[in-house]
C-alpha cells in the first residue's frame, strides 16, 4: 500500500504539499477548516482537550476520509500537552477504524536522532541532494509568503482602492502555488513584488497609525480559520497588524537554530523564568518586543483551558505596567463568538486610538 500523505492545515499549506509532491509522496491535501471540522473533532476528542486539539482531530479525520494513511506533523514545545497530541490522535483515529501511522517532529535540539531517522522516513528513497535541492525551493516559498503577507497587513489599512490588497495577496499565493524550480521561484519573487508595489495608497502620518501586535499559542494565532482572521479584521478598522509568529520563523528557530526566538524569550525572562512550555515565554517576550518597536497596543490569542497562556495572561498586568502598553486577551474554543468578540476588539481600538489624540494633542500644548 503505497503512502498517502496528509497534514494539519495551518498557515500555507500548499508549502507542506509542494515539498511531499517533490519527494514523490501522493498528498491528499487537508480540507480548509470549517464548521463541519470543528464539529468532529469535539465530538471525537476529550471534553476538555484544547481548541488546537479539537480543530486538529477534525482535520485528520477529513483527511483520513479522504484516503490519507500517514499524517506528517509536529509535536509540543517544552512541558505542553501538545507533545502528546499525535500519539492520542493517532490511538482516537485507530479506535474510529482508521489504519493511519503519524510521523511527528519534535525540535532536533530534543531528540536529534529521532528526528535524522523521521527525516530519511520523508526522504522516501530520494537521495540527500534531492531533498536539499527541493528544500532550497521550498523555503525560500515560505519564507517570500510570510514577507509579503506581513507587508499586505501593513497596506490594507491605507489602500486606496478597497479590497485591491486581499487580491493581490490571492494571486500571489495563486503564482507560488505553481512554483516548482529556482527559476519559477526567482520569478514569481519579482512578479509578487510587482504587484505589492502597484498598490495604490493614501498617505498617513506615522503619528497616526494605529499598529497592533499578535501574541499567544502558534495555532491560534497562525490559522485564520480559527481565530475569526484577526489580523483582517485588524486592518478593516484601521490598524496594521502583526503576528509574533510566523512559520518561516518557526522553522529556522526550530531547525535551523536561528536565535531570534531566544531573543524575544530573553525579553521575558523578567516575567517568566523558567520553561513552562508552549509559547508562554515567547508570548511575553513579543509583548515587550512590540512596545519597543512603538506598536500601539496587543491582542493576546489563548486556547481556552491552555496553561502555558494562563500563566503568560497572569503577567500581562505587570507587564502592561511597567511598559504602558494595552492587552487584550482574547480567549478561544468551540463555543467563541464572533460577535462579541469584535465588540471587544472594536473598543479596544478606539480607546488605542483615542489615547494617541490625547496623546497629540498634550504633546503640542494643547489643552
């Protein structure tokens, strides 16, 4: 039985399905999450497991229904119950009647062993330079779509012509998607530059920008379809937005030992002095990170019931404190309202925004 390889759908996945197909694996591609996603995996998963859980478990079994038999992924950080994840997935989907094997990837600096002998299981007799030659592709993939998705959410705010950002944005991930060689890769690189620059916009003072950091767990700040696409709705009310984390980044802390991310966690070590898992270390770093970057407030994302944010959203006050800058925890899972949440967001906005006119105003002499 020849392998029918699926993942998680997280961020951009035609990213994980270019590299498999160019190792020669079938992929059966993840649907987008949707309702009917959400609706299996609670009812398939422990009452109190985690939104990230849940959405996970509905997207295996949409894959397994569509034929999938090996699930590539990756674990927990740190003491998180995400490093159990795969292998309670794996035990729900084989008790379901599912035949289905997972290869999970911890970070190399746990179990570099264990992860060489995953790697040659995905190397699916190609040879090494094979799979160097396809990563140099794949990469740099990743990485040109989280810079001109981050340089989108910068724009949208200030576009002239509304809605032009969002579609220059589709087709540049339309143009990636059909990249397959350096040569496809160097072009749609400059073609993707082309269009962000044939953007129209309006001119704004920096002073009146309004420019509001993302923080919390990678699931539900990465996937849109589970955090009600924070990052638009951001800019639709007049913010650039910014994640603290993006997958290219993920991936060169994670496998490439880039040192950005023990940077940021250096930034909260005041708050958090020791590993306690997830992202909880990170998550303060980027708060403190962001205000030194002169972003005007922070919309932390948690999954509700995860401890490593509990803790993280237990310091925000005293960070918040010493650093004069506003937080909005945002708490998220299956029962979420939309509604209420942009209610929130939408005030949270306007005491940022009203803030910075007092501010202004002060700041001229005025009273």
């Amino acid at each position: 039985m020849s392998n029918k390889v699926s993942f998680p759908y997280l961020g951009h996945v035609i990213v994980y399905k270019k590299f498999l197909q160019m190792m020669g694996f079938e992929v059966i591609m993840p649907p987008a999450p949707t309702q009917k996603t959400i609706d299996l995996g609670v009812k398939y998963s422990p009452e109190f497991a985690c939104i990230p859980f849940k959405m996970l478990m509905g997207n295996y079994i949409e894959a397994c229904e569509l034929g999938a038999n090996t699930i590539i992924s990756s674990g927990g950080h740190g003491p998180c119950r995400a490093g159990f994840y795969g292998e309670v997935h794996q035990r729900i989907l084989r008790q379901m009647g599912y035949d289905v094997n997972f290869i999970i990837f911890d970070s190399p600096k746990r179990d570099l062993f264990g992860t060489i002998k995953k790697f040659f299981k995905i190397k699916n007799k190609q040879s090494i330079s094979k799979m160097v030659k396809v990563s140099k592709v794949v990469f740099p993939v990743l990485k040109d779509l989280d810079t001109f998705e981050k340089k989108i959410h910068t724009m949208i705010p200030y576009e002239i012509n509304k809605g032009q950002s969002l579609e220059v944005w589709r087709e540049i991930y339309k143009i990636y998607d059909e990249v397959y060689s350096q040569k496809e890769l160097l072009e749609a690189r400059a073609e993707g530059h082309r269009m962000i620059d044939s953007i129209k916009l309006r001119k704004v003072n920096d002073d009146e920008k309004i420019k509001i950091g993302i923080v919390g767990e990678i699931f539900v700040v990465i996937e849109p379809s589970i955090n009600m696409d924070v990052e638009n709705l951001l800019c639709s009310l007049g913010c650039e937005a910014e994640r603290s984390l993006y997958l290219s980044e993920w991936v060169e802390h994670n496998i490439f030992g880039e040192k950005h991310e023990k940077t940021i966690q250096d930034l909260g070590e005041k708050y958090i002095e020791i590993l306690i898992g997830g992202h909880a270390k990170t998550t303060v770093g980027n708060i403190v990170d962001f205000k030194n970057r002169g972003f005007d407030g922070i919309i932390h994302l948690m999954p509700f019931g995860c401890l490593p944010e509990l803790v993280s959203q237990s310091v925000i006050p005293k960070i918040t404190s010493d650093h004069d800058i506003p937080v909005l925890t945002l708490s998220i899972d299956e029962q979420t309202g939309k509604s209420n949440n942009l209610t929130r967001i939408e005030a949270f906005i306007d005491l940022i925004r009203n803030k910075k006119t007092k501010e202004k105003v002060f700041s001229g002499g005025k009273k």
